[in-house]
C-alpha cells in the first residue's frame, strides 16, 4: 500500500482573508475550536489571520502579520477600531503570542497613537470621581431635611427627603390639579366600586375586630382625601343656598308688606271720601 499522504491544511474561500477552516465559523471543527475561546477573548481575531501567506509579515520573531484593511475578519470586539490604528498596533520583534497568555487578554483595549494609549477606559476615573463629589443627603448632613409626621409604631421615624421640597402653591386651581395628579398614585379618582384590600390569615384570625375597625378607617381616610377638593365648593354651595333661602322670604315679606300698604290706602282714601277731606 502506498504511503499516506500528509494532510494539507486547506483555507476557507468565503471568509475574507482565506482562514484556515479548522479555524473557520463554516466548519464544524472551525466552530468547535471558537466555542472553546472565551468571548471576551482578543485571540480568536488573531487566529483568524494565521496560516495566510499574503499577510504574514518579513520580520523575524513576528507571531502573526500585519493585518490589511478587511472589514470581517478581526473579531467583533476589534471592530471599533480604524485600520490606521490597527497598523500601530505590531508588536516589537521580540514579543510572541500565547494561546495561554493571561496577561494579553487581560490588557485594556486600547491602541498606541503617537505614543500615547487611547481606549474607552480613559475617562472612567473622571466619571467616577465627578460621580463621588456628589453631595447625598445623609443622617448627619440632612440636605433637604426629613418628612414631617413619619413614624414607626409610636415612635418618630426619621425619613430624609431626596430632592427639595417644591414651594407653596397660592394659586388654587393649580393646587387643586397637583393635589389631583398626586392622588392618582394612592387611589383610582374615577372608581365606582369599594377599594380592594388584603389582610393576612394571622392578623385576621388574631385581630379581627381591629382588622375591621382599621379598614373603616382607611376607608373614612381616602374619602377624606377624595372629597377635600370639593369640601370647599360645597360648603360655599350650601352657604350660597341658604342666602337665596333667606332673600326669597325677604321679598316675599316685602311683598306682603307692600299689599298691606296698599289695602291700608286704600281704606284711608275711602274714609276721606265719605267725610269730604279733600286730599
């Protein structure tokens, strides 16, 4: 039988830059040896220009050539990058490339231009610092102060306010739509049925006189709140209608007196008659 051939590594014709197709995404070897490479890896876009003689370089020691302008062979993470960065991006002669290698995958990405390293880490430590001199509102440094009438159980309950508190609405039809558009996150304004309400199998069977009283309560609380725009419309309402009550028995007194007035009159003008006073 004659000798075995040794195999000969072929390249992949539809990847751009002819990788090998052990390395390549349309094999299944290709995809298998990928999946093994972590994602976060610089590696797999570099193994993707291995084996290609059109792009290895002519300096000795290099582990891999200079890279030409080809738009799907680096890999999705080097994809950022201009092919005029790329090109500044050779390592010296001296430096190898290690599948294993911790410390090349662990480098910021980041290219040499001009002798200063670029990256989208530079301007983390100036976000970051301008992030801590914020001023937060704190127990010893209460900024905006703490909300009044808060408590826990019988005792005050310090709670901080996180923005400052709005000023003081005068005008009332404004007041009146902030009061409305704040109910709206406590109560539905336009339900027409009993608020829904739960209460736990434990406080039920232990409480149950108090679980009733407390319901009433809230119920008698939101009612309040639903009816304190209009509390002040209807009690000026009922103090209108009275006044019309009172100003209709007044004309009609007044009436009353004006027809005694005439029969009074009338009864003097025929007294003067029957005695001959002349008027």
């Amino acid at each position: 039988m004659p000798p075995d051939r040794p195999q000969v590594q072929r390249h992949c014709r539809r990847c751009p830059g002819g990788p090998l197709r052990s390395q390549c995404i349309h094999t299944k070897a290709g995809q298998s040896f990928l999946a093994m490479i972590p994602n976060n890896s610089n590696v797999p876009g570099l193994l993707r220009l291995e084996g290609h003689e059109e792009h290895e370089l002519a300096i000795p020691g290099s582990a891999f050539g200079m890279p030409t302008p080809l738009s799907f062979v680096i890999d999705p993470q080097l994809m950022g990058h201009s092919h005029s960065e790329q090109i500044g991006t050779v390592p010296q002669p001296s430096q190898g490339l290690e599948l294993g290698d911790n410390s090349y995958n662990s480098t910021p990405i980041g290219l040499l231009n001009n002798g200063e390293r670029i990256g989208q880490g530079s301007s983390s430590p100036s976000k970051s610092s301008t992030r801590d001199d914020r001023a937060r509102p704190t127990t010893y440094n209460p900024l905006y102060g703490l909300v009044e009438g808060v408590k826990r159980g019988s005792m005050d309950w310090n709670v901080l306010r996180p923005k400052p508190l709005h000023p003081a609405e005068t005008d009332s039809r404004k007041a009146a739509s902030r009061f409305s558009r704040g109910m709206e996150d406590i109560v539905h304004p336009n339900a027409a049925r009993q608020f829904v309400h739960y209460a736990s199998s434990r406080l039920r069977r232990e409480a149950k006189d108090d679980t009733k009283e407390l319901v009433k309560q809230f119920q008698a609380t939101i009612n309040a709140l639903m009816n304190a725009p209009r509390k002040d419309a209807l009690e000026m309402g009922r103090v209108l209608e009275s006044s019309c009550q009172e100003l209709a028995q007044k004309e009609e007194e007044v009436r009353r007196q004006d027809d005694e007035i005439r029969e009074k009159d009338a009864l003097l003008a025929k007294y003067k008659g029957m005695l001959g006073i002349e008027k």
